[in-house]
C-alpha cells in the first residue's frame, strides 16, 4: 500500500502555445488543493503576463504562484510539507530544473512542469525535452491550427523580431499544424510604410 509521501514522480505537460498547459496545469494542482493536499505553484519571474503572483491561462482560469528567477530558488522555496508543486511555463527555466524536479521527485513530491516543447523556430526548447525524458508521466497537448482547424503542434510567430521570447503578446502567436507552420513567415520582410512628403 502507497502512503502519501512514499513515492514521487515528475508529470509533464508539453506543448505549443494556447494547447491548453496552463489550464491542465491548473487543474491538476486545484484537485489536489481542493483535497486539502498541500500544493505549491511556481512560475518564472520573467513571465508577468496578467498578473504577478499567479498562473493564468488563455481562458482566464487561474491559481495562485510564487514567481522565481531560477530552478535553485523554486528548490529553495518549496516547503516541507508541499506535496504537489506545479511549475508553469519551465521552458523559461535554466537547466538545473531537471535536477531540481529529481530531487523533488526523491523527496517524496509530486512535481507537475508544463511548457513550450519546441521554440517558434520549431528547435528543442530546454529543459523541457530532457524532463520528458526524466518523467514518469508525459501528456503532448496540442492546441487548434488557427488557420486550419487540424492538429497544433507547433507555435507560429506571427510577427517579426529575432528574440527568442516575445513575452506576453499573445497576438504575436499562433498553433500551426504541420502543414501551415512555416519558421520562416516572421522572417519574410513586411512591407514598408513610407509617408510622402
Ligand atoms: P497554454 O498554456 O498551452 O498556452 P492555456 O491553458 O493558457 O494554453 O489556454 C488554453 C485555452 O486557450 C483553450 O482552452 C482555449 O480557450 C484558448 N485557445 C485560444 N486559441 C486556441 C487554439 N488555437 N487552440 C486551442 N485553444 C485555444
Ligand atoms: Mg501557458
Ligand atoms: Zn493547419
């Protein structure tokens, strides 16, 4: 028989943006909460779309989160007594965070990281493809092609910047299936305004 705190695992919640992360994410850790199993949710610093000390999804669900700069601060600030710890948008973490989901993972935690599975130009997109590797349960979101309908698999910036992150604006992606994704689009020159006179 399984008591609560013999075993941990490492879940994982992967995928383009609007695939629905977040809401997964947040649904995991409010059953639990709402079961009156201590939880803990973090997010990284960078990302302070909507609100600070919150994760929130495209359809508005929320919870509350601590926001970190790094994987050493999220290990630092897990609590004793955390059962579960939800970790929103990982992708924007250092490497560290594989070790820090082991280690979380040993102690008895059950630790549930969603993010990016792949950049906007279709590459890796670490930690997240080696804590796939580490975990014990793996779920693929996909999101709506927005030009389509068919499967979303991949993030398709939609306007031009060479950063690998434009936080926030949301207008600036889309989910692209297989066949409408194309890295190239946000590259292709748009034309230039030029006011007479
Ligand atoms: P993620 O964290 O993966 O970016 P969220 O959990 O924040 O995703 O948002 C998922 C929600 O986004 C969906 O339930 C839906 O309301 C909305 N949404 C907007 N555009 C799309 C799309 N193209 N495909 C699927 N859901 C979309
Ligand atoms: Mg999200
Ligand atoms: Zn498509």
């Amino acid at each position: 028989m399984h008591r609560r705190g013999d075993t941990g695992w490492i879940e994982v919640i992967a995928g383009p943006m609007f695939s629905g992360k977040s809401e997964e994410l947040i649904r995991r850790v409010t059953r639990y909460h709402l079961a009156r199993i201590p939880t803990q949710t973090f997010k990284p610093a960078l990302d302070t779309r909507y609100a600070v000390a919150e994760v929130v999804s495209h359809s508005r669900l929320s919870t509350e989160a601590i926001p970190v700069q790094d994987s050493d601060q999220l290990l630092r600030s897990v609590e004793d007594r955390t059962q579960v710890v939800g970790v929103d948008e990982g992708q924007f973490f250092d490497d560290g965070l594989v070790q820090v989901a082991e280690t979380l993972a040993d102690a008895g935690k059950n630790i549930i990281v969603a993010g990016l599975d792949l950049d906007y130009l279709g590459r890796p997109f670490e930690p997240i493809p080696s804590l796939m590797l580490r975990a014990e349960y793996v779920t693929k979101a996909l999101a709506v092609c927005h030009k389509c309908g068919g499967p979303g698999l991949f993030t398709q910036r939609v306007v031009q910047s060479d950063e690998l992150v434009v936080l926030g604006a949301t207008d600036a992606y889309q989910a692209r299936c297989r066949q409408c994704y194309d890295p190239r689009e946000a590259e292709q020159p748009k034309l230039a305004v030029v006011e007479e006179g």
